[in-house]
C-alpha cells in the first residue's frame, strides 16, 4: 500500500492494485462521520464498439452500459438497494459517456456494505424475464430527460455535432435502442467490462485505511476470474464538418434557447489535453463572462439573462466549445458569440486577468476537496486516465500566455452548428 | 448569542471543511406581493453595490478573495420569508503568506449588505432575470406540478405564497419598492449570522461587530404553523404540451414541526415515500414499472406532506389510486418491521451525515434558532429511534388528503388551467 501525501492541500490517500488487478483508492478524511466508496469501470456510453487484445471486436446497442447499471441492482437473493439500506447505507449509481460507477454512502460500519459492493458490481444475475421488465423503467427515465428543455438542447447539440461518434447518442440510447437490447448481450458486454483488472474502487472516510485494505483483500482474494483479454474503447472517425449546421426544434417552454457549438479536434495525449482545456476555459471567462466589459451591455441590451454560459469538453477522439443563452434576439447572439470567438482565436489575455483566473480556480480546487463526490469520480477518471489527482492544478500553474496563444490556434479549425429550441404554446 | 435585538450570532466551529462559510439570514413574514419584493432585492444585494458597482469590479473582489462566492436564495420557512445571503472563502492556512482573507471578506459583505446599488438599470436587468426564472420553473414540467399542487392546496395560507413571486406580481414591481422593502428589511428583519469553518470565535465576534453593525428592532414572529384551510379535497388537472404527465398529491399533515410527534411523522414518511425503500418506489415503480422516480416530502414548516411523480398519461388514475393504497397501508400499519426499522435507520443516518456538511450544519443551527431550542443532533436521533410503529399510524392518519394536481398533455376535452 502507497501513501501519498500532498502538502500544499493537505490530502492524504493510499493506494495499491490487488492480485487479480483491481486497483484501490482509499482518500483518509479525519473528523468525518460519512464514508463513500466507489466501484468504477471505464464503460460508458462511448462504448459502443469494442476491441479486446487478440483483436476481436465487440458491437453494442447505444444505451447498453446504461442499462446494465440499472440490472446490476438484482442479485440472486434478492434487492441490492434493501440489502444495503438494512446497513444503514445508501446504495446508487450512474452512467456517463466514459464510465459507469456504483456507489454507497453511509454514516454507521463500513465493513458489510463495502463488501455488498464489491459482491454485487461482480455479479451478474439476470434473466429474460427481468431485462424486459427493465425496459419500460428506463424508457420513462429516458422520457424524462427529454422533456428537460436544458438537457434536450445539449443532447440535441451533440446530435448536431457528430456524424459517427456515439456522443450523438443520449447516454441511455434511445426507445428504440433499448427495446433492442438482449440478455446475450448484456451478459457479454458485462463479461468483457467487469472484470477486477478493469476496474478501480475509490473510497473517502476517517477509518484506518489499512483494515480497510485488509477487508478488500480478503473479500478478493476468495473470488475466482477467468482470464480477461484487455478490453479498450474503438474510437470514432469524424468529419470536421457537423452532422446538421443549424437545427431546430420545439417544445413548451416560454422562451427560446440557442446553442452554438464549435466542433474540434480530440487530443490524444492526456495532459495536453488538461492543458488546452484550461487554456480555452481561461480565453472563455476572459471574453465571455462579467470579467469581459461588454458583458454587461449584453444583458442590458437583453440580448439574453442569467441562463447563458459557455462549455469546453476535449476527449481523446472529440471536442467542442458551446456557447448557450436564452434569448429572443437569436441573430444578434449569433454575431456576439462568433466575433468572441474571433477574439479568444487571437489567444491574447491580460496578464494581470490571468493571474486573476488561477486564483480563482485555486480557491475552487480547494475547495471541491470538500466534496466527497468530486473526490471519488476523480480519482476514478484519473487513475484511468493514467495521471495524478493533482496534476491538472499543477498544470494550471505553469499555464502562461504563450500556452494560451497555441491552444488558441485550435479554435480556427472550428465547425460551428446552432441548435434553436423555440416555444411550441399550449392551445 | 445576541449581539442586540433582533440579532443573533452562531458559530460553528469545525476544522473537517476546507473554507469557511458565512451566512446572513433575513426573516420577516411571507406575504403574497411583499416575497416578489424581497426575491428581486436579493437578486440585486449580489449582483452589484455602491463601492463595486459594475459585475467586473464584483468578480475582480471575488477573485481577490480567491474566488470567494457570494450568493442569495429566498425561501419560505412556514410563515416566515428568508434573505439569505452566503458567501465561502477557503480556509486563510492554505495561502502561504500573512494574510487578511477573512477581514476583507467580511469587508466585502459590509459593502453589499449596508451600501446595495438600488439603482434603476440594475432593478431592469434583475427584474428580467426573475422574471426568465420564473418562467423557466413553470417550463419545467415537474416543477410546474409542484408550484401548482402547493398554491392550489394552501390556498388563503402561506403554504399557497410562493416565496420567489408570481410572474404578475414582479411585472409590477417598481424600483422604489425594492427600495422600501430594503429600508424596511434593514430595520424590521429579524437576523442570524451564521460561521462554519475553522475560526476563532473571539475573532470572527469582533469582525460581526465591527463590519455588520445592525440596528437593533422589536420584531415578534413566528414561523412554523400547521397548514389549515377550508378546501375540498379534489384534483385537478392542467395542460402543458409534453408527452408525460406529472402529479403532485398533498396531504395536511396537522403535526407541527414542534410537536412531540414530529419525528414518528418523519419516521412515516420514510415508511411511505422518502426513499427507495418506502413503500412508493417499490410498489410504483419496483413491482409495476409505472414511473422512474416517486418521492413523498415533508414540508415541515408548514405541516404538509406532498407526493411527486412523472407517468404516462394513461397511468394516471392506476398511479394516484395507487399512492392512496400505500398512504392507507401506513395509517393501518399495513407494512413490516424491516420496513420499519430501515426506515428509522435512513432517517438516523441522514442526521448524521449532516454533521459533515457545512449547509446541513448552518440549516441545524438555524432550526434550533428558529424554534427557539437547543437540540443536538444525538437529542433528535434518540427521538427518531424511539418512534414506534403505533405513532407511525397515528400521526399517519391524522394527514388530511387535500389536492392532487395533474399536469398533462392537452386532449380537446379539458380545461387549460395556465
């Protein structure tokens, strides 16, 4: 077990990967009654083509890692979530485009709800009948989302965006999808995902992470694992242009919505890309917050209100940049966003608005370390993304205005598409 | 502690967080026109002041304080209206150097507290922003539900006002009513100011003082109340153009939040919806596949429980027969003792965990000054551990069933209620 202490933000975890593979966080926080811990396996939505080391390739339905995190919830003897709330724990999980993680809180004892989780993410059981009963409880949850007019305009930007790239997907596929999905399927997916040496469990509590250790090791060592071919992610060949240059949709919503979105390249090297990200964020607040004087006579000329904002999100095999608002003057938005975007191309930033952003962020890195959610999720993205917790703050620190220049380049290449949400009125 | 009248100071010493957050609470009765005043005066209070007086200058003083955040939220707590004002800095021990964070943050909070810029383009400019806000809540379809469901059930009492406003009352608001409802909340308000982090007490004392010298006032008032009114129950139904349907279904709970059988009351809850475990998730949405989420809530301040969910319109009927059965089942006891004692177990342990967050421990302090009590957190666990399930029954079956409102796509046949 490693123990790795950061000084400058008084953080303390350990750290060591099992015989069979899977690799342990545990975050030591003294003086907190609450523990979390986290089961994480790096298949998420963008996982819909699959290779393992002898070649061979793996096809799955959009929303199938989705639907698996909704049936890991049975096991042979019964409910998952009753079994743990007679802990005194609370059980949960999500799916996201990378990952999908199984999670439980509690305030009592730790050691029969950890190995409840680690039992139940390593068990599938699961038969025809329950997968079709499934599919009804995921479909209103997808109907739920679709009628969220934030969460509908971002869906329908990425769908505007990619061609091919599983991201124009909804991250619980579609109706269609999901009727689609077969138990056969299911069984494959989680035999070639969930396996230990894929996976990371993270955990955040005051306890002595060495029992903790010795509760997960045991727990271990008595399961067998067949022999796992490495599982990776296929990723996706996409044009530079958008799949739809404008769209337009509507729904019953008082005002209309607009998002423009800028297509770009991935990275593929895992601090480059932390460093663009930041680089591109700092151009965004720089130019396109309250810090940007003409911010202000934007909202005084109500060319939109407090619901505007704009995203940076650089994957491996993706990008983007979206600026969003609500607003009745869709044209003149459209002009502000691309002459900002003209400007942040120029990469030029004050020197002293700079130094202003990294305090800025300090102050909020500092302070998501209260989060035991950020600290867990984290950790997980960071392990599988082979880099440092901290690693993006020192990148952060070293970030100066030529770096920005350079990542600035990036934003030339970019295809824009616009996505209009207009109000459909009730009669 | 009471610095004067009216005003009162709570320290939450505790070194697990990495900031401190302080907060400043404004409370002065809700009433329908007056919480639209005091929504958009919030608004205002953090978008800007006399000495910082554009947005830029506000995020320069942020970032000066290492991105110190400063936001306000209004709500109704029972009877009454809170300001609050709450702002974080990180704890001053991770900047290397001498320093005065905390000083100039308290600093700061003096400009926006007692020099605000009540002027009239940043009335216009937050006036709009309510107003989108507003609106957007009533897009939101579930929300919809909930707003409707809680104005048409507590019709003629507090639970019916809607602390943020209606979209008609701020249309009509003027700046020289922010500008009276401001000299009225600095005078009449009754004020907490709430300390968590890892302070000194003496110190943080004499900075309260030093920097948020109020006036002190004669305010009387109480906040809790149990929600009473002469309607019949019925449902009713609205439109909206979506595709599915959402309920909210309230019950009159007449248990106040003081009452010795407050806690079963909470204990039922758990039986009935709170949780996956209760009764609603496993027979709604667990045994029939009707619905992804089913939550029932307390809103204790008030003495009202509420039921929500979203189904396909079909189900409509099936599902709020179907809410009543597992109402009834708890009233008759219709449920098991491992039902039971989970129950009182997640309750239990949301008690606990609320030690290890600073809103959960501010909102702790702020209940105990509200209701003029000193509870620990262990006092309400032992109270919750020695519910039974003859209690559970009783206050269970004093809840009085009062609306159920429905929000649905159009058929030609039915009102649009909107």
């Amino acid at each position: 077990m490693k123990k790795i202490v950061n000084e400058r933000y008084q953080e303390t975890r350990f750290e060591e990967t099992l015989e069979n593979g899977l690799h342990v966080i545990l975050w030591q926080k003294k003086d907190y009654v609450k523990s979390m811990f986290m089961m994480v396996t790096p298949l998420g939505a963008m996982d819909m083509k699959q290779v393992d080391e002898n070649g061979k390739e793996y096809h799955f339905p959009a929303g199938i890692a989705h639907f698996l995190e909704h049936k890991m919830f049975e096991m042979k003897d019964g409910d998952v979530m009753d079994a743990f709330s007679t802990m005194g724990a609370n059980v949960n999980a999500f799916t996201s485009y990378t990952e999908t993680a199984y999670y439980f809180t509690t305030s009592n004892a730790i050691e029969e709800p950890l190995k409840l989780l680690l039992d139940f993410v390593q068990e599938l059981a699961i038969d025809e009948e329950s997968v079709e009963k499934e599919k009804g409880i995921i479909i209103q949850e997808l109907h739920m989302y679709k009628q969220m007019s934030d969460s509908r305009l971002l869906m329908e930007t990425y769908a505007s965006l990619y061609k091919n790239h599983p991201l124009r997907y909804d991250i619980g596929g579609d109706d269609d999808s999901v009727q689609s999905i077969t138990l056969e399927q299911l069984e494959e997916c989680y035999r070639i995902n969930y396996h230990p040496s894929n996976m990371v469990l993270v955990g955040v509590c005051s306890e002595d992470p060495e029992n903790i250790m010795k509760i997960i090791r045991e727990n271990q060592s008595g399961k067998k694992f067949p022999k796992m071919a490495g599982i990776k992610r296929l990723e996706f060949d996409e044009s530079e242009k958008p799949a739809r240059e404008t769209y337009t949709f509507s729904m019953d919503v008082t005002l209309p919505k607009v998002s423009i979105a800028y297509k770009l390249d991935g990275v593929e090297d895992v601090s480059q890309r932390m460093k663009e990200e930041w680089c591109i964020r700092i151009l965004l607040d720089a130019y396109f917050s309250s810090l940007y004087p003409d911010f202000q006579t934007w909202l005084d000329d109500k060319i939109f209100n407090d619901y505007v904002g704009c995203e940076v999100d650089l994957g491996k095999d993706y990008g983007m940049i979206m600026f969003y608002a609500e607003t009745l003057k869709q044209e003149k938005f459209k002009e502000i966003v691309q002459d900002t975007l003209k400007r942040m191309e120029s990469g030029d930033i004050d020197k002293k608005v700079l130094q202003q952003l990294k305090r800025r962020y300090f102050g909020q890195a500092i302070r998501s370390l209260n989060s035991f959610d950020d600290i867990v999720i984290t950790s997980a993205r960071c392990y599988f993304d082979k880099t440092d917790f901290f690693s993006s703050m020192d990148i952060l620190d070293a970030i100066d205005e030529k770096d920005i220049k350079d990542a600035a380049n990036k934003l030339k290449q970019g295809h824009c598409s616009i996505v209009t949400l207009l109000p459909e009125k009730s009669k | 502690m009471q610095i004067t009248n009216g005003i009162q100071v709570q320290f939450i010493p505790t070194t697990k967080f990495k900031d401190i957050g302080i907060s400043v609470r404004f409370r002065n009765t809700l009433q329908d026109g007056k919480s639209a005043k005091r929504s958009l005066l919030a608004l205002m209070l953090v978008d800007r002041c006399q000495k910082y007086d554009t947005k830029l200058k506000m995020s320069e003083m942020q970032d000066e304080l290492y991105g110190a955040t400063l936001t306000a939220q209004t709500a109704g707590f029972g009877a009454s209206q809170i300001i609050e004002l709450r702002s974080k800095i990180i704890n001053p021990s991770f900047l290397n150097e001498e320093n005065t964070l905390l000083e100039d943050t308290f600093a700061f909070l003096h400009e926006v507290i007692f020099s605000p810029l009540l002027k009239e383009e940043v009335f216009h400019e937050n006036k709009e922003i309510l107003l989108a806000k507003i609106k957007r809540m009533q897009d939101d379809p579930s929300q919809y539900a909930i707003t409707c469901g809680l104005r048409e059930a507590g019709k003629g009492t507090p639970l019916g006002i809607s602390a943020l406003g209606t979209y008609e009352q701020v249309e009509q608001l003027t700046l020289s009513d922010i500008q009276q409802i401001y000299q009225e909340m600095m005078k009449e308000d009754l004020i907490d100011i709430l300390v968590c982090g890892d302070i000194e007490e003496d110190s943080i004392l004499k900075l309260v003082k030093e920097t948020l010298r109020f006036t002190p006032r004669n305010t009387q008032m109480q906040s809790w109340y149990c929600v009473e009114n002469e309607r019949k129950s019925e449902t009713k139904r609205l439109t909206k153009h979506i595709s599915q349907s959402y309920i909210m279904m309230t019950w009159f709970t007449h248990t106040p939040i003081t009452d010795e059988k407050y806690y079963a009351l909470r204990v039922a809850n758990a039986v009935f919806g709170q949780y996956s475990t209760s009764l609603l998730f496993q027979e709604v949405r667990e045994k029939r596949s009707l619905c992804y989420s089913i939550f029932s809530n307390l809103i204790s301040y008030d003495g009202a429980m509420g039921v929500t969910t979203g189904i396909e319109k079909e189900h409509i009927d099936k599902t709020m027969e179907l809410i009543q059965t597992q109402f009834h089942r708890v009233c008759e006891g219709d449920f098991s003792e491992d039902l039971l004692n989970t129950s009182k177990r997640m309750v239990i342990n949301s008690l606990k965990a609320s030690e290890d967050s600073m809103y959960s421990l501010m909102a702790f302090a702020y209940q105990n000054a509200l209701l003029q009590r000193d509870y620990s957190v262990s006092d309400l666990m032992d109270m919750v551990e020695k519910v039974t399930r003859e209690e559970v029954m009783e206050v269970m079956k004093r809840c009085e069933y009062k609306m159920g409102v429905v929000v649905t796509k159009e058929d030609d046949d039915e009102e649009n209620c909107e």
